[in-house]
C-alpha cells in the first residue's frame, strides 16, 4: 500500500473508483513510497498557495499523486509530471470555482474561506491563474523561468510576462 495514502485510496476501491489489482505492490512501490513522502508537503503548500485553501490543495495534490502513480513504471521525469499535473488540477478547480460563484453571484462567500490573510496575499489571489502559478513556482518553489514554462506548458516568453504583469498588478494594487 502507498505511503500516506493508505485512508484515501482505501476509500477509493470501497467506492469503486479504484480497483484493488491497481494498487497491488510493485517493484516501482517503494520508490513511489519515498517520491510521495517527499514530495506530498511541498505539492499540497503549491497547492494551497495557488488555490488558497488547505483542504482543496490536500485533495488536489492527493489526486495528483494518484495521476502520478497510476503512470509511476512509465514516468522519465516524476518531479515535472507531479507539477503539471498539479497545475492542471489547480487550474481546473478555479476555472470550477469561478463558473460556480458566477452562477451563484448573490451569495458572496469566497470558495477560499481564510479570513485573516494579509493584504499582499488577498492581492496575490486576485490574479489571474497564470501569473498567480508563475509568482507561486518562481517565488515559493524558486523554479527558474524554462521550469516553470515546463510545468505550466507554456512558452518561455509567456513566463516572462506574466511574471512582468503580476508584479506590475500587484504593485499597483498595493500602492
């Protein structure tokens, strides 16, 4: 059984999502094992820093290490698979979130429900998910720009602006 996740994936084969032969240890299992002990703290903190919400970064990156071993023997590069993937799930949760407080735009309660964030970080939430990803992967995962175009299947030149724009955003924001 997989490190950590023992509970979730547990819940998964009891609800069908997950056959148990899917599961079943390997020879790829205990590399996994110590990929996801290492690596499970740091993807749910990019998570939240992205979304901005403990419990959705934790089921988004339990679902990313999930994409991540269902092709763990195929895998060149785990680390940059992880990242995508997470990105990609971050990015569908908000596109999500927007559609659902848009459809419901008379009730004003923020998906995110941190109330004692600072000014900075409220700032930084307001972004665009693309410069929100490039500040989060530059600043916080300290990516240089080609890894961060990587992760977020981007051009090297779209990193560049959007780094450029979020900043000049939150400049002027904070002035």
């Amino acid at each position: 059984m997989l490190f950590g996740l023992g509970n979730h994936l547990g819940a998964l084969v009891r609800h069908g999502v997950v056959m148990q032969g899917e599961l079943d240890a390997g020879e790829g299992s205990v590399a996994f094992d110590r990929f996801y002990a290492a690596r499970w703290t740091r993807a749910v903190a990019v998570a939240r820093s992205v979304v901005g919400s403990a419990s959705i970064a934790e089921e988004l990156a339990q679902e990313a290490f999930l994409r991540v071993h269902a092709r763990w023997d195929s895998l060149q590069t785990p680390d940059g698979y992880l990242r995508s993937v997470l990105m990609n799930l971050c990015r569908s949760h908000l596109r999500r979130s927007r559609l659902e407080q848009s459809k419901a735009a008379a009730t004003q309660e923020s998906v995110l429900g941190e109330p004692a964030l600072d000014e900075t970080w409220l700032a930084t939430l307001r972004l665009p998910f693309r410069q929100r990803a490039v500040l989060v992967l530059r600043y916080y995962e300290d990516l240089t720009e080609p890894q961060i175009a990587e992760a977020l299947g981007c051009r090297l030149g779209t990193v560049k602006s959007a780094h450029h724009r979020a900043l000049a955003r939150l400049r002027e924001e904070l002035a």
